[in-house]
C-alpha cells in the first residue's frame, strides 16, 4: 500500500512539473510578444521601499521624464519604490512605462503608472525580459533584489552571454562602498579581472546617466531605431 502512494505520489509530481514547463512557456511567449514592439529600453531598478519624499525617487521621475523625452521607454518591476517613480516619470510625459511584475505574497503590487503591464510568476523568465530589450540599465540604491539583479547583469555580460550594454549605478554615496567592496574583496584577490570594473558606471545626476547612453550607443542610432529604421 506504501509503495502505490509513493508511486501515486511521484506521478503527481510530474504531472505538475509538466504544466509548470507550460505556464513558463506562455509566460516567456507573452513577454516576447509584449515587448519586442518596444522602442529602444532602458531598465531601471530600486528599492520597492523608497518613499515619494526621498531624492532617489524624485531623481528616478526625472531621469524617466527624461528618456521618454528622447523617445526611449522605460522598464521596471512594477512595484512601488523607485519603480513607481521611474514608471510615473515615464507615464506622465505620455511616454512608454512597463511594468513588468512579479506575484509575491507581500510587498509588490503592481503601481498605478504602467501602460504596458505583464505579470510574472517566475522570477527567471522576468529577469530575461528585463535584459533582453534593454538599451542600459539604471540602478538605483535598493536591497536584495537589486544587488541581485546588479551581480546578474555584470556576470551575464562579463561572461559574454548577452551583448555589452551601459550598466550604471545611480546614487555616489550608496554605490561608492559597494565599488571599494569590489575593488578591494574581488579584483584585490583576483577573483575579478581589472577590465571587468569598466562594465560599471556610477553617477550622480541624470546628465551624467544619458551621456553615458548616448556615448555608448549614439543618440542618432537610438533615435532611428525608435522611429522603425535601421542604420
């Protein structure tokens, strides 16, 4: 009888993974089909916890503001925090806010500031549509989740697994510690090459975060490509 409900239970289980394949199937199939009618991105990511009243909020507004201007859209989390201000930078100048959210049991929901909305339930499937479409990738000072998407992108990158893009790390005082970490704890023992320190830019103002996407693509080739054409 023990080993019928061990058995009974195993095809269960497969039977569960079987759909999972699916649903992660049409969550990637409705990604793809979402945002490859997008004009060129720039992803930007944050704490979900900074408040309306903190600088990086109202730095992540503008920055957004700023790039939709330029007929770039922007992509977040979907959540509250900086996401919410980078999609409400974007969504008030009637430029191109995504959201790309993830089902957790608190803390995310998605912000009122999306007009192109897709909801995730795997964490793995969000981030390939973070990088896939994305121009540069702006990140603002955040927990875990943002040193996770961070450490991703520069391994994903380092490893040549993606194309070279401009990552950029907003906030001097935040990031600054961060970079001594690294150049002390990893190029310092060799666990990092020297080159893999210029993949990181850390600024201070949006000035300095849209010269750095435009030295490193172009503006003009980002302006054809946002009107359809090609160089």
């Amino acid at each position: 009888m023990d080993a019928l409900k061990d058995h009974a239970a195993e095809l269960q289980s497969l039977s569960e993974d079987s759909w999972r394949i699916f649903r992660i199937m049409a969550e990637f199939v409705e990604g793809f089909e979402v945002l490859n009618q997008l004009p060129p991105a720039v992803t930007i990511f944050g704490s979900a916890r900074t408040e309306p009243e903190d600088t990086y909020y109202k730095e992540a507004y503008n920055l957004a503001a700023q790039l939709v201007s330029e007929k770039l859209c922007v992509i977040t989390g979907g959540g509250p925090g900086i996401m919410e201000a980078a999609n409400k930078g974007a969504y008030d100048k009637n430029g191109i806010s995504v959201g790309l959210n993830i089902e957790l049991p608190f803390e995310q929901k998605a912000n009122d500031y999306i007009n192109k909305l897709i909801n995730f339930r795997y964490f793995f499937v969000r981030k390939v549509m973070f990088v896939k479409y994305a121009h540069a990738f702006v990140a603002f000072p955040g927990g875990f989740g943002t040193m996770d998407e961070v450490f991703e992108m520069l391994t994903l990158i380092q490893t040549d697994k993606i194309r070279k893009f401009p990552v950029i790390l907003y906030g001097k005082e935040f990031w600054d510690p961060v970079m001594d970490w690294i150049k002390k704890s990893l190029l310092g023992t060799e666990k990092i090459s020297p080159e893999d320190i210029d993949l990181i830019e850390i600024v201070d103002s949006i000035e300095e975060t849209i010269r750095i996407i435009h030295d490193f693509h172009g503006k003009e080739y980002l302006k054809s490509i946002s009107n359809g054409q090609n160089l």
